[in-house]
C-alpha cells in the first residue's frame, strides 16, 4: 500500500466531519474536486482546520489551496510525520473546529 493509499480513509473522515450530511463524502470519488462535487468554502475551512488539527501546526497558504481533493488531503497528510499515528477528529466537537 502506497503512503498516499494508507491516508485516504483518514481523508475521507476529515471530510465527512465537514459536511452536512457527512453521507454526502460517500458521494465523492478519492479523485474529485471538491468544489464541483458540492463541497462548499465553509466546508472546506473546516477540512483546512482538521487538517491543521491532526497536523499540530497551520497549513501554508500553498497546502491549504491545494486541498481540492480527498487525494490532496491524504497526499498532505502522508507527507508529515504528525499524521501517521492515524489521528482522527471524528470525535471532535463543534467548539473545537473552525
């Protein structure tokens, strides 16, 4: 399994923890760009700060641009070490996200 493929349910969670319904990630192929699949810009804040969340630091303005895709966010998330302990947020409170 390649680092990308290891990340992409961590991906979808954090994606599924933005939508509304979270069902609606199930609707959305690894490939898809979130923008023409429905994923609104709040929604995609929100993946920003969950992302930054099981990071432990801020995305640049380059990273978080690139998120267009739940590939993009397991490509970010195999890429930093912080990520591998398979962190999740789904457990997260609404406080807690941006």
């Amino acid at each position: 399994m390649t680092p990308v493929a290891a990340h992409l349910a961590q991906a979808r969670d954090l994606l599924r923890g933005c939508l509304r319904p979270p069902s609606m990630s199930d609707l959305i192929s690894d490939t898809d760009l979130l923008a023409y699949a429905g994923v609104d810009s709040l929604a995609t804040i929100q993946l920003i700060a969950r992302c930054e969340a099981v990071l432990d630091r801020p995305l640049t303005p380059h990273e978080a641009g690139g998120l267009d895709s739940i590939t993009a966010v397991a490509e970010l998330l195999a890429t930093s070490p912080a990520a591998g302990t398979g962190t999740s947020t789904e457990g997260t409170s609404e406080r807690g996200r941006a």
